[in-house]
C-alpha cells in the first residue's frame, strides 16, 4: 500500500525557488535598448475562431486518427479529476458556455493544443465511454452513468453542443533568433495567465527526447514511487491517470522527475568539476544529454533504480527521512545515491545496521547535520555532502 505523499505542494514551491536564477528565456548578446529589442519580439500570430460540435470531436480525437495532437512535448501532464471531468460534462449538458480552448495550426487542418488539453481529453474519454460521471451537483440522477448509459436523448443533445477554439497560425515560424519557440511561448503564457511553467515543466518542454523520456519513466519505476510516496505506476494511466496521482504534488509537477534529474546532473557535476547555479546545472544536464543514445540511458536507468533499490533495502523501505519529522530530504537523497553509485561494490546490505547507526549520529551532530541537509546547493557544498555520505556507507560492525 502506497503511504501518503510526504512532500506539500507549497514545499515543492519553495524547491523551484530555491534553484530560481532569473528570467527563463534570456538569449546571450540580445540588446540591451528596450525599443529595438520590443521591436524584434513581436510574435506574429494569425488568429481565427471556430466551434466544434462535440460529435466532431469525437471523431477528430480517435486514438490514431487524431486531427488535434492533445500532446505536444511542451504540454503538462494531465492534472484534472474524476469530480472535475465530470463537472465539465455536466456544464456542456446544462449549455453553460465552457472557455474556449487554443489551438496551433502547424499544418494545414493539423492542429495541437495550446491551452485546452484537460477538456479535450475529457470530451474524448467521456464520448468512448471510458469513465463514468461523479460528483455532479445538478444532474445526481446521472451518477455513475457513462456516455452509453445515458438516455438517448441526452446523448444526442450532448454529441450537438460544440466548444470554441481559438485557431492560431504563427507568422513567426520555430526557434527565432531569440531562442523563443513560438508554440511554446503561447503554451506558457496562455496556461498561466502569464506565469511561468516552473523550472522542470521548461526543461520538459525545451529538451524533449530519450532522455527527458527516461527521467518520467524513472519517476514511475517501483523503487522511486515507493520511496516518495507516490502512487504505483498502473498499465493505462497515461490517458486515464487515478485520482490519486493527479492529487500527488510530486507527481502533478514534475518535481518526481526533477529528483531523478537531480541524481544524473549533481553527479555530472561533481565528477565533471562544473560550475554554475543548481538550476543551470539541471538544465545544461539536460540540454547536453537530450538526446542520448538507448544503450547509454538504458546503463542510467539501471543504475539508478539498482541504487535506489539497495538502499530500500538498507533503509527498512524509508530512506532519505530525517529524525523526529520522518520526512524526506533532498540533500540526503543526493547525498546517499551519489555517494553510493561512486563506491557500487560496498556491501551496504550486511552493514545495514552500522550504516544507520552511523546516519542517526551524524544527523545528530550540528556540523554533519548541516553538511548533510542543510541548504547548500554549490557544487562544493554538495560534494563536501556526497563525502560524508561516503563515510556514512563505509561504516562497518564491530
């Protein structure tokens, strides 16, 4: 049974903060004279309205034969509930006009979201009869019903509301001068209202590939679920994820694959001797490995869940936590699995009790507590952190 997430989603805040080193899309060499720089910006962007009936999107969103790419690279996971699906569904049956989604025209009559992606998927799962309605507040007489389950007449009525699109064609086609990806740039700021995805969701959406595929599939593995509490992979939930994931802070951020990230890129740095800000350093990791080659991550996937596996084991199935809170820590997890994956043949299953004994007292200790998890995030402060862990796992019984 998977335990509660002990991560807060306001924790997870504080953790892209804390790696926060300025504004995301800064291009080296741009101008500093605000009027020439406003003047190369300016994205030019053809926009036209449309209405789509339901029923045609029934049709243009079948698995294969999809007219609307629901998502592209930069698109966030899937965040919405079984009450807020349902919710939408209901509002289509009461005619309340629902908002109208964005989409991006990159071919002619191909079209991939911008803003909209939830309701899409919702409309699409919905018309095939895949989930069933709950927590509706004015039609309670459809609780638990789906789509074939209606009367015929609701089913018809629904299949003939249609929802707005706003269609956009951009003039400005690619990555400018200016490192802007058009597409991506609207996805941003029309999903937020002018706030910035956070820092992994970027590296999600600027370096798509092997390697960003790899960090999520991590992130879903056994070992790592179980270590953050997260809810256990399940065969379907790319298109149908449980309530209970999409609730998960860790998961509904990409702060789970921020952490496999921050194992690959720390140590990278500390064996590279690299330089530069945390956060610069999670996105050169990224930028520079983006694409590599299968036999490489498959090695790096090992790798890592073996680590991460044997210190389960060593750990009684709760590595990472601290003493008194029992919460896990980020330094800690850097630290142990660093430290581990340096020195692989240290029998750390028939030290276990050593080992622990030898944690308890350095986080017992002020000065080995704050090298431990304290917040330093240089590249010295992590290795002078990775060194202690390394002693920590050379303890032996006397």
């Amino acid at each position: 049974m998977t335990r509660k997430p002990q991560v807060t989603p306001a924790e997870i805040e504080k953790w892209f903060e804390e790696e926060s080193n300025g504004p995301l899309l800064i291009a080296s060499g741009t101008t500093s004279d605000p009027a020439e720089k406003y003047a190369r910006s300016q994205l030019r962007v053809v926009r036209e309205t449309k209405d789509y009936q339901l029923d045609y999107l029934r049709h243009a969103l079948q698995p294969g034969r999809e007219l609307i790419d629901t998502s592209p690279t930069y698109q966030r996971r899937l965040r919405w509930t079984s009450k807020k699906r349902s919710l939408l569904i209901e509002s289509f049956l009461l005619n309340i006009p629902v908002p109208p989604i964005f989409l991006f025209e990159r071919d002619y009559n191909e079209y991939e979201v911008i803003d909209g992606r939830q309701r899409l998927d919702t409309i699409r799962e919905f018309l095939a009869n895949n989930f069933a309605l709950s927590g509706l507040e004015y039609w309670p007489e459809l609780e638990r019903m789906r789509f074939n389950d209606l009367p015929l007449v609701l089913q018809r009525g629904l299949l003939r509301r249609s929802l707005g699109a706003v269609v956009l064609l951009a003039e400005t086609q690619g990555v400018g001068e200016d490192n802007l990806d058009v597409r991506r740039v609207l996805f941003d700021r029309l999903n937020t209202g002018g706030i910035s995805l956070n820092p992994q969701e970027l590296r999600n959406a600027l370096y798509p590939g092997p390697l960003n595929e790899a960090l999520i599939s991590l992130a879903r593995s056994a070992p790592f679920t179980a270590t953050w509490g997260i809810p256990h992979y399940v065969e379907g939930e790319e298109d149908n994820p449980s309530d209970a994931l999409l609730k998960n802070p860790l998961f509904a951020s990409l702060a789970d694959a921020e952490l496999v990230l921050r194992f690959f890129a720390l140590r990278d740095a500390i064996e590279n001797k690299r330089q530069g800000s945390l956060r610069r350093i999670l996105d050169r990791f990224m930028q520079e490995y983006a694409n590599s080659c299968d036999n490489t991550l498959y090695t790096l996937k090992e790798q890592f869940t073996s680590l991460l596996s044997r210190l389960l084991v060593v750990f009684d199935a709760q590595p990472f936590r601290l003493p008194g809170t029992r919460r896990q820590s980020r330094p800690l997890y850097d630290a142990l699995m660093i430290a581990l994956s340096k020195e692989p043949s240290l029998d750390i299953e028939n030290n276990a009790i050593a080992i622990k004994a030898a944690l308890v007292e350095a986080l017992d200790n002020p000065k080995h507590y704050d090298i431990l998890v304290g917040r330093g995030n240089t590249v010295e402060s992590v290795h002078e952190r990775v060194t202690l862990a390394g002693a920590i796992l050379r303890a032996r019984t006397q």
